[in-house]
C-alpha cells in the first residue's frame, strides 16, 4: 500500500502555487484502511506532506522507532480527517 501511495498519487497545489499535499489516485483500492481515491494526504505523523518522498520518508522514521502504525491527516472532500495507518513490516 505505501509504495502505491508513494508512485500513484499526485501533488495537489493551491490556486496561489502552494503545495497541498498528495492526493490518492484512481486505482487505489485497499482493504483494512480509511483512505480511498481522491483523499488528500496532507499530514503524516505530524509532518507535512508534499510528495511520495515525504510520505515514505514518515513510514521509513516510525519503522526506525519502532511504532506499528502512522497517524495520517487527509482531505476528502475539503474536511480535514484523521486516522492512524498500521505498517506492516516484513
């Protein structure tokens, strides 16, 4: 699921050129998580989200440390959402 989210989604910009975050692209469709196409991923453990690297990046710190899952903030439909993401080490 990270990689998909890291390769597939596109950088959203504002109308004033500022980065958003990362939106979800069409094809994602995974079980056992709240995140669907078209959410905004703005947020990951509290650090903001402006491309794949950033998201991966936020995975690849709460592995170091030991957590099993991430907090990520999205926008779906322009309201602000939070929910924690488990991370599935292999």
């Amino acid at each position: 699921m990270w990689s998909h989210l890291q390769y597939k989604s596109k950088i959203v910009v504002d109308d004033a050129g500022k980065v958003v975050g990362l939106a979800i692209g069409d094809k994602f469709n995974f079980e056992n998580t709240e995140l669907k196409a078209g959410d905004v991923i703005v947020e990951a453990n509290q650090s903001s989200i402006t491309s794949g690297a950033d998201l991966s990046k936020a995975v690849r710190l709460a592995k170091n440390d030991k957590k099993d899952e991430i907090e990520i903030v999205y926008l779906r439909e322009g309201t602000k959402h939070k929910t924690k993401q488990k991370i599935v080490y292999k």
